[in-house]
C-alpha cells in the first residue's frame, strides 16, 4: 500500500482495516507505529511479523485516555499521578493487566502487566477515536533498527506489508516514549525516551531508578542492541578518521568527514533528540565505513539519546 495523505477520509479507511485484523502504519509524537487490534491475536502477530520481533518482547497499547486505559490495566495513586501529568504523551506506564481486559496474551507476552500510552498527536487521536479499538503498536520498523520518524522511512523499511502507511509529516519528538513501571512496589524507569527523568521525579517528588540492564523485560526498549545503523558507530568521538561519517552535537563540530549532520549546532538537546533517528539513517546510506558521534552530554533528553546510541552501537 503506498503512503497516503492522513486525510479523515484515508483515517477512516485506516479504522476500517484495523477492525479487518489488518496493520496499519500511523504517525505519533515519537515515532512511526505499526498498529494492529490489540484485542486480536491474529492481527497483532502480523506485527511481529512485519517487524520480525522476538515475541518475548512486549507491545505498548495506545489509548486515547485514562478512562480508556482503565479498562485495560489497574491503577494506583503512583501511576494516576504520572498519568494525569504526562496523558496525553509520550509516557508510558507498564501496569498491573486488568482481569478479562481482552488484550491477546502476545501484545503482552504473556505477562500479567501491560504497557499503556495515550498519545499526544492528533493523527493518532483520531485513528483511536475513528476505530474505537485498543492499538498495540511497536515503532514500525524490522526489530532492532533505527525507529522511522517520517512516513517514507516506514515505507522503506516495511514496503507493502502495512495495509495503510498514513503520512503525518515528521514526528515533533523523533524519539520513543519514556517507559515507567509501576506494578507493584517503587516505580522504576524501564526505558529512557522523550520525557526526561527528571521530570517525571518532580512529578513523583522522589528518586526514579533505571532498571538494570540484565533485569527480565517488561518493556520495550529494554534489547540490549536496538535502534541500530548497518553502519558500525564510534561513540565520544572527538575527531573524524578516514572513511567516516559524523554525527555532529554543537558548534565544535571536527573536519574530514566523508558526510557531516549535526544534531543540534546550538547544543539543543530537544532539538538533538527530534533530528536522532533520520539523521542516523541518513549517514546509514552514505557508504562510510563508521558514523563517528560527538559526545552528548549526560542531562535531560540526553540520557534517553545516549541510551539509544549505546545500544545501537552494541557488537552484533
């Protein structure tokens, strides 16, 4: 299916193909989703499919608000507060799964939490009002890649598979959701993204851990390689060797770099993280042999940009 314009017409096809048990590709704040009834085990192993996913690795379930999620999942004062500070946007809670929720074992992969997010974009917000349906929906990209940002990425990632590809422009944060578990016990940060952590701490007035690294998975995002290039990255680099690309941060950006993008020349970190992924995939497909990348500093959207960048640049 070829990229279309998200028109409320093309929306309302979009509903209509979500309710078929097709998938359909959809902008976000964040990133592009590949959506499927999340109530439909059928159509949400079309996703994993799509995106070759291992299926021990959980989908987050879009919502269009709190009084949607509760249908889904129990909350407690930690995660109402959280919710009634970030919904809509791009925070997501992990919760305890409510009994008969209907939500198919895989989008959870058989866990007895869920991942719930109501979105901030009004394309997303529509397709939810338009087909009335719970959509659990990873970036739409093949697992392990760097997340599209832009309707065209999809395409190029996915092709055909998608029934719609819906075209929203670029995505305003261009970087994943922050995930927060809260099931039980301490919340714990169980992926770093476009809420930074130290918002949600004032919010909670309190110390968020991040999970460790080898902790069992309960989100997305927690792969210990993900969002990566083809093309091998040298991270804290503060020169250019023969053969590389640059991923530039600020104004002290070095020479010699077969192609140079900066992220932010005025050390934006907002606007670092929006430029993230398509820049990634830019210097993906200019033949050099390494992206060298500027060190990012530790702080705010820094630390979920430094996350990413670990983990893509993680040894195959």
């Amino acid at each position: 299916m070829p990229v279309v314009p998200a028109t409320e017409e093309m929306i309302a096809e979009a509903a209509r193909a979500l309710a078929r048990g097709e998938i359909v590709a959809f902008p976000t704040e964040t990133v592009y989703g590949l959506g499927a009834d999340a109530r439909d085990a059928d159509a949400v192993a079309k996703v994993f499919a799509a995106k070759e996913r291992p299926r021990f690795n959980p989908l987050i379930v879009h919502v269009p608000d709190v009084a949607a999620a509760e249908g889904y999942a129990v909350f407690e004062a930690t995660a109402r507060k959280l919710a009634e500070a970030f919904w809509p946007g791009p925070l997501s809670l992990v919760l305890p799964k409510r009994a008969g929720s209907g939500i198919a074992d895989l989008v959870t992969a058989g866990l007895d939490t869920i991942a719930l997010r109501a979105p901030n974009h009004k394309i997303a917000q529509k397709l939810l009002a338009a087909a009335k349906l719970p959509i659990a929906a990873p970036s739409a990209n093949r697992s392990g890649r760097v997340s599209p940002t832009m309707a065209s990425h999809v395409a190029a990632e996915l092709g055909e598979i998608p029934a719609m590809i819906l075209d929203g422009g670029p995505c305003p944060h261009g970087i994943e959701s922050t995930v927060v578990g809260v099931s039980g016990g301490a919340p714990m940060l169980l992926r770093l993204g476009a809420v930074p952590r130290e918002a949600i701490e004032a919010v909670l007035g309190q110390a968020v851990p991040l999970a460790e690294q080898d902790s069992a998975i309960a989100s997305p995002g927690q792969l210990e390689r993900h969002y990566a290039p083809l093309t091998p990255l040298r991270l804290e680099a503060t020169d250019v060797r023969q053969g590389e690309a640059l991923l530039a941060f600020g104004s002290n950006a070095p020479h010699g770099a077969i192609v140079s993008i900066n992220l932010s020349a005025s050390g934006d970190l907002e606007e670092a993280a929006a430029n993230l992924f398509a820049s990634l995939r830019r210097l993906d497909e200019c033949g050099a042999n390494a992206i060298a990348v500027m060190p990012i500093p530790e702080r705010g959207l820094g630390e979920a940009i430094n996350d990413r960048l670990r983990r893509a640049a993680k040894a195959r």
